[in-house]
C-alpha cells in the first residue's frame, strides 16, 4: 500500500505532465489551509477524495496548492471503520 504523501505527490505528477505545472504546494494543517486560502480567494476551489485543492499564479507560475488532511486517508469508501468502532486496530 503506498503511503498518503507518495499518493499525492503521483497526482501532482500526473497533473504536471499534464498541464505544464512545475510547483505544487501541500498544506497539512486546517489552520495553514485556512490562512492560504484568502490570499488565494479569486482561484476556486475543488474537492477531491484526498482533500481541497485550487490553482493560483504565483510571480508568473501556475501553481497547485492542496490540503492533505490527514483524516481523509484512506479515501472515503476505503476506510476499514469497523476496527476503529470497535478499538481494535487493523
């Protein structure tokens, strides 16, 4: 099984190829998403199963910045929450 980082770090791979990127930003933290996002306010935002995600400029880059919460790994529908009901550990 690959690990939350490695996952996101193919995605944004895959999205560089893609469409050019050359950076990609990833905020673990709700405070630090929350402080980004209204300095970004204009670029909209996005759901993924791993978490928020918008593109914004920043001094003539195009930019990928997403929110890694934590708390969203596994993906919803891949998450063995019958262990975690019980106190047992999967």
């Amino acid at each position: 099984m690959f690990s939350r980082a490695a996952v996101l770090m193919a995605l944004a791979a895959c999205v560089a190829c893609a469409q050019d990127l050359h950076f990609a930003v990833l905020i673990s933290a709700n405070a630090e998403w929350r402080a980004l996002r209204p300095l970004f306010a204009a670029a909209p935002a996005q759901a993924s199963p791993y978490g928020e995600y918008f593109f914004a400029g920043v001094q003539g880059e195009r930019v990928l910045f997403s929110m890694g919460d934590g708390a969203r790994w596994p993906p919803p529908g891949q998450r063995n929450t019958s262990s975690i009901a019980s106190g047992r550990r999967a």
